[in-house]
C-alpha cells in the first residue's frame, strides 16, 4: 500500500524550487497560488535567502504551495471540482493510488488536497492565516525548539517535563522535539537527558505549544468560510495518528494542532498496522522519508527533491 506524505516547517531550504520551474505550467499555477497567498511564492522558493523563508508567515504558503506542485507534477492532485468550479489541479482522482496521506505540522494541509478534503485554493487560503498567526503569536515570547536525539524516550520526556518544556513533535525513530522559552531551553540544553544528543532548530517559536495558543482562534475564524468534504482517501491525523473521520473533523483537529504536539510516530504506527509498503514524500522531501527508513523497515521510499525524483516516484504509483 501506499503512502503519500507531505512534510512540515524546517523542509524548506533556499532555492529549492528552482529546478521544478523548468516543468511546463508549474510557474503559471505558483503565480496563481501567490495571487492567493499574497506572497511571492516562485521569488522565495528561488532567490530568497535561509532568513527570509525562516518566517513563519512565509515558510508555511510556500511548503504548501511547494507541495501541490510537486502533487501535480506527479500526477496525484485531485481533478478539478465539478460542482463548485474550484480548481483542483491535473484531472486526476483523488489520492491516485495511494493508500494513505499524511502530513507533518502544516503539511497536513497539503495532504487534505491530495484527500479531496480541501481544494488547494481553500488550503492555501488556510495557511496563509496560519501562518500569519502563528508567527504573530511567536513574536510575543522569545521561544524556540531543539531536536532531542536517542535516549531513552521516557527519560527525554520526564527531562522536558522537568525543565516546563513541551513535548512538541514526538517524531518516533528516536527524535523528539522540545518547545518553549529560550531561557528554559538553555537550562535543558545545560542538562541533557543521558545518551541524548540536542540539536537547536533554526525556527520563529515553539510551534505546537500553548505559546501557539492566541493562534488557534484567528485560524478558527478563518476556517469558518471554509466548506471541507469528507476524505475520498484515509487522511491520518497528526493528534493520534487516527484516521480522520470526515471533513468538519479535519478542520477541528487541524485547528487545535496549532497549540498541540505532532505525534508522527503515531502516524508511522498506523502506516504500519495499514500495511504500508511504499512512502512517497512531496516537495521538500527527506525529513519523513529518514524517519520512515528508521521506523518502518522494508518500506520503500522515495523523497521528491528535484524533478529527477520523478520517475522514481511514478514507479510506486499503481
């Protein structure tokens, strides 16, 4: 079966869409999606520099956007809706063969497209206040994250706790994620748990944290002029892994994730108990095909980096 994923914040890095521009219609669909957003969407992903995609405010439009670019070079994007006139993307069918969706953070936006959940006009629309929120609520307090790697996880997490940290992204195959101030992060950082090994993360705040929290009302707001459908593909849910439900229960998970930890290693866990055998990850690809290849063993998995990954990706597909 196969999986199709869609990572989250950190993933981007700089000119990284350049070499997609050379796929005819890409750069006409991003110049449509910047009309959305508002934001210069093929400009950041080709010229701009690690700080200014660092913002929270632009990083999370242009994964999205990145993601459905690389969903339609694919293949995978959903057809165009018929009732509403929305445009979906490729004519394809939702999901084209995949299994299951999943995204990280806010790539779960982009996986609800590839559901049939959201069209990517009303996602990007979505991110777009998402983004701009939780960057708002970043600037109140000076926090930050930092990646926690080995352990023991039951020690990492009674370290965190001990130290008023959150538990932020528990990512499974050995990494944890620990949210919150700067000035409780650095007492961590002087106490790590043993055999762990902490990397500072080059992020805007402690996502995923109650730091987030003034964030999930403005989104709540925004959702409401959003009507979602009910997934045409198990989309899996970052609070638990569980599938969601249907539409109105992926805008209220998707809402109150903003202030809540990831729980990818769930995620994993329900790939594997579906019986996943194959992962494509989308544009910026690596993050969640490395945490699959250390997690999921005997999964094959193909990360999309550059058009090159193309033909590796279309093997997986039926």
């Amino acid at each position: 079966m196969l999986v199709i994923v869609a990572p989250g914040q950190g993933a981007q890095t700089p000119g990284f869409l350049t070499p997609w521009l050379e796929i005819p219609g890409l750069a006409d669909r991003l110049s449509a999606w910047s009309e959305v957003t508002g934001l210069d969407l093929i400009a950041y992903g080709t010229t701009a520099d690690a700080d200014e995609i660092r913002d929270t405010a632009v990083a999370q439009p242009l994964l999205v956007a990145a993601g459905l670019a690389a969903a339609e070079a694919l293949g995978v994007l959903p057809a165009p809706d018929r009732d509403s006139g929305a445009d979906g993307g490729s004519g394809t069918v939702a999901g084209r063969g995949a299994g299951l969706v999943a995204g990280h953070s806010v790539g779960e936006l982009t996986a609800a497209v590839l559901a049939g959940v959201l069209t990517p006009e009303q996602a990007l629309t979505l991110v777009r206040e998402r983004g701009r929120a939780m960057a708002e609520a970043a600037a109140v307090t000076e926090t930050g994250m930092v990646a926690v790697l080995g352990g023991v996880e039951d020690d990492v997490l009674a370290a965190i706790d001990k130290h008023g940290l959150t538990p932020a992204n528990i990512n499974g195959a050995g990494q944890i994620v620990a949210g919150g101030t700067t000035e409780r992060l650095a007492d961590f950082t002087a106490e790590p748990p043993a055999r762990a090994r902490l990397i500072p993360l080059s992020v805007a705040g402690a996502f995923h944290t109650a730091h987030m929290a003034p964030a999930v009302e403005r989104l709540r707001a925004a959702a409401a002029s959003v009507t979602p459908r009910d997934p045409s593909v198990t989309l899996l849910s970052n609070a638990d892994g569980a599938a969601v439900g249907g539409g109105a229960d992926f805008m209220e998970r998707m809402i109150d994730q903003v202030a809540n930890p990831v729980r990818w290693d769930a995620c994993m866990a329900a790939m594997a108990e579906r019986g996943a055998t194959a992962m494509i990850e989308l544009l910026p690809g690596g993050t969640l095909t490395g945490l699959a290849k250390r997690a999921l063993r005997g999964v094959t998995a193909v990360a999309l980096k550059t058009p090159a990954d193309l033909d590796a990706a279309r093997d997986l597909l039926p």
